[in-house]
C-alpha cells in the first residue's frame, strides 16, 4: 500500500494544494465583507455613508433633465413646387394734357323712378378760379325737360280698351259719350304734375316718378240727354287712405292703422258726436302734444326746430278739439273715395264739380261699388280710395299697396248730391241712392248689380237653438201667465268683432 501512494504524481498533488488555498482565501475574504457589513451601522462612518448618499439623491433631483436624442427614421412627403407663370401688364396712362381743351359730352342714364336722364356738359375756357367762384354764371345747371302729357281718352272703344266690361255695364254711355267733354279738371291735373315737378327739379327735390306722373287715363264731363243727369267719370288707379276714427262706432283702433306715415285721425267728411266714448286716439295724441311742448320749451333749440314744434302743436291741438267734437269716417269700415284738392273751390264755375258727400260708384272688373266722397287728397294725384274698398277690390292690399296699380278703376262721381247734414254712415240709404243715380244715366246692364255692403260693426246673431224656449198657451198650467220675465226674454248681446289685426301683410 505504501508503494501505490507513492505512485501519484507530483504535478497532481501540487493542483490539488493551491485549490484549497484559494478556496480558504475566498471563504476569508467572504466571512470579512459580512462580519464589516454587520458592525458598520454601529461605527461613526455609517451616518457619513449616509450624509453622502443624501447629498448625491439630492443633487440628482434638483440637477437639470437631461435630453436624450436619438434619430427616428421618420418619411417625409415632398411637395414639388409648381410654378405659375403671371403675365404682368403695366396700365399706359394717357399723355398729359398741355393745355386747356374745351368739352361737349352727353350723358344718358335712367333713374330709380324710371325717369330718363340726359346731361349735355359743356364747358370753355375762363378766368382765374379766384375770380370765376364770385361769378354765379361760371357754374351753373340748365335744366331742359321734355315731357309727354298724355291726352284723354273720349270714345267707347277708348273706354273698352282698360275696362272691357263698362259698355256693358253703362249702356247709357254710348247715348251721354258724343256729347262728353274732357273736363278742364284733367288738364289741370297734368298743368299741375308738371309745375311740381319742374319745381321738385329745379330744387333738386324728388320728383314724381313714372308711376305716379300718369296715373290718370281722363276725366269726362257727362250729361244724359233725357234725365240731365250730370256724372263726371275718372278713370285712373287705386291708392290707398287709412285715415279716419270714430269713438261713437269704434271704441278701439288697430296700431298698424294709426301708425303709418301718413295716416290722420280725422277726414273731410264729418258730424257732431252723439255718444261720450271718447275717440280713441284722443288720449295719444294729448301725449304727443304734451311732448312736443316740453321740447318747444327747452331753450337754445335751432330756430328751424322751433318752427317745427310750433307748427306741430297747432296740428295737434287743432285735431285734439276735432276728435272731441266730431266724428269722422274710418277707412278701414267706411266705402269712400278720395277727391282731389284740385276740385275744391270750383263748384259755383263748373257744375261737374264732385264735393265732399257727393255720391260715387266704383268699377272695377265687372263689379259697381257705391260710395261717396269722403275725403280730400293731394292736388297732383288722381284715383284714391278707403282701406276697406282697396281690400274689397284686393285683398293683399294695405295702407302701403294699393288696391289696383294698372288704371283699370272707373269713379263715376254724381256732383251736387250730398246729403246735408252730414250723418254717420248708412250703408243701405248709399247703395239704395247710388242705384237711383245710375238709373238717371240708363241703369246697370243685365247681368251685373251694385254691390251690397255689409254692416261691419253689426252684432252677431244667435242661433235659434241658443234661444230661451218659450212655452205654448196651452202647456201653461190653468191661472197662469204665459208670459216669461223680463230678464229671461232678453237675448244676450255679444261685443262687436274686434278689427283685423293684420299681422301678416304681403
């Protein structure tokens, strides 16, 4: 045995040696680190270890971030540019004059009113300006204007040819048109637009535009040879007035009525009140006095103001007293037709001459309305009428469309008819007289009638069945009376049907 061990290798055994001596220096070195980690938080470098890792988390916090960059692959579209060529042209102004060169040019152009106007410009060489601006002369406008005044149509077929309807209608023109005149009322009328607007043009005013400039076709003087019934015919439009009040007959009145531009509370037609309901705009037009006054008597006003609050107050106290006294027509309830301030003054000159109360029928398309004249209007117009007949002809229209725009509207007029004194409408008495009137002139064709009007402001009736029931005789028991009370017999009255409101206007 001895001999076997003897027999291991040198080399062996010397490997064999140093691996367990590196094994011993590691299992050393191994229990040294854990016996130091073990005493080192009870020795005084444990709390410098710890300052100085404080200070290095501090440190960390509150040094600046920091950025890290890295490249990221990213594609980016490429636009190709195109190019746009832009042709440039340069303006070549026109040489400058060396000298002054006289000037003749005419301008044509047509107005918002449908009036054409041409300027002739003319122009010549003068004095310093220094010297031309104190010559009126220098700088001035003539004004040359070329009118056509239309003449009047006389003849049946001139007649026939806006309103086919009338010989049929009138038999009796056909007997009273040979012996017709055109009123000197119609070429008044035209005498008038033309000085209104030569005015209105000279002071560069707004003139009378197309429209209204011809808004008369004639005005002929009638007389039937039998009756001597005389009638003066007007053949024009149909404007619309929304003027008049009546407390007595309408207690209430639409604002839309009142409010409009040219709307007054009173009409030429008029009569004593009968009733103490108060007219109804009485009350707004005190305020508006009241205002105006405060105005008139604030001190330092231009002097034009002044003259506009003072006239103001005369209007306004003036139709103040009228309303309490008076009542007038309403155009919304009331048949009229509106004469024109040229007819006034001339009743003891011409005896064709319609007033106000004179009787009138308006045709219109196959139908004859009858009314009187009721009011006065502006002495360059022709053809007018209340609300309530331009609704009755059409019913889009309002106090600002007219009831007929082409002249297809006939006002057969009776002068010297008027009822004196003046009363409070009566629709029945006007259609009865107006019948009469044009019976005197050969009456109405066959197959047309005058339109009856209905009482606006009569009181719904109640039906049968809403009626108290009134016992027989002879379901009476024996003794007594048949008769009810008083008060059971009386049938309940319902208010008056309050006026349209309009709100919805074309």
């Amino acid at each position: 045995m001895p001999a076997e061990k003897s027999s291991i290798p040198s080399s062996l055994a010397s490997s064999r040696t140093q691996k367990g001596c590196v094994g011993t220096v590691t299992k050393l070195l191994f229990f040294s680190i854990l016996l130091v980690a073990l005493l080192l938080p009870f020795t005084p470098m444990a709390g410098k270890i710890k300052r100085g890792l404080q200070q290095l988390i501090d440190s960390a916090k509150t040094s600046p971030e920091r950025v890290i960059t890295r490249d990221v692959v990213k594609e980016v579209p490429v636009t190709k540019e195109v190019i746009k060529e832009v042709e440039v042209i340069k303006e070549v102004q026109p040489p400058l004059p060396d000298k002054y060169i006289p000037r003749k040019e005419v301008d044509v152009a047509t107005l918002f009113n449908g009036i054409i106007v041409k300027t002739n410009l003319m122009t010549e060489e003068g004095s310093f300006a220094s010297l031309e601006r104190l010559d009126p002369e220098a700088y001035k406008a003539e004004f040359q204007l070329a009118i056509r005044v239309p003449k009047a149509n006389q003849t049946l077929p001139e007649l026939s040819r806006i309103n086919p309807n009338l010989p049929k209608m009138l038999p009796g023109l056909e007997t009273m048109l040979p012996g017709a005149k055109v009123s000197g009322f119609y070429h008044k009328l035209y005498q008038s637009k033309t000085t209104r607007v030569q005015n209105d043009l000279t002071r560069l005013n707004k003139i009378l535009d197309r429209h209204n400039f011809y808004d008369c076709e004639t005005i002929l003087e009638l007389t039937h040879p039998a009756t001597q019934r005389r009638a003066l015919l007007v053949q024009s439009e149909m404007d619309v007035v929304a003027d008049g009040s009546d407390g007595d007959r309408m207690a209430v009145l639409d604002e839309y009525i009142y409010v409009s531009d040219y709307y007054q509370p009173t009409t030429s037609y008029a009569w004593p009140k009968v009733t103490a309901t108060p007219n109804p705009l009485v009350a707004r037009w005190e305020e508006r006095l009241k205002k105006a006054k405060e105005e008139f008597a604030i001190k330092g006003l231009p002097t034009a103001r002044n003259k506009e609050l003072h006239a103001l107050i005369q209007e306004l106290t003036l139709q103040i007293n009228e309303m309490k006294a008076r009542s007038f027509l309403i155009a919304e309830k009331d048949p009229f037709i509106v004469l024109s301030l040229l007819f006034r003054g001339y009743a003891e000159q011409n005896s064709h001459t319609p007033q106000i109360g004179d009787y009138a029928c308006v045709i219109h398309e196959g139908k004859i309305y009858p009314a009187i004249c009721g009011d006065y209007g502006p002495s360059f117009k022709m053809g007018e009428a209340s609300l309530l007949m331009s609704k009755t002809i059409n019913p889009k229209s309002t106090p600002y469309i007219r009831g007929e725009s082409d002249l297809k509207v006939t006002y057969l007029i009776f002068p010297g008819t008027a009822d004196k004194p003046n009363t409070a409408p009566n629709l029945v008495k006007w259609r009865e007289r107006c019948l009469q009137l044009v019976g005197d002139l050969g009456g109405i064709g066959p197959g047309y009638e005058m339109h009856v009007w209905e009482d606006p402001f009569k009181k719904p009736e109640l039906p049968a069945e809403a009626l108290p029931p009134v016992p027989s005789a002879a379901a009476a028991p024996s003794g007594t009376s048949t008769a009810l009370p008083q008060k059971a017999m009386e049938v309940p009255s319902l208010p008056p049907p309050a006026p349209p409101s309009n709100k919805t206007q074309p």
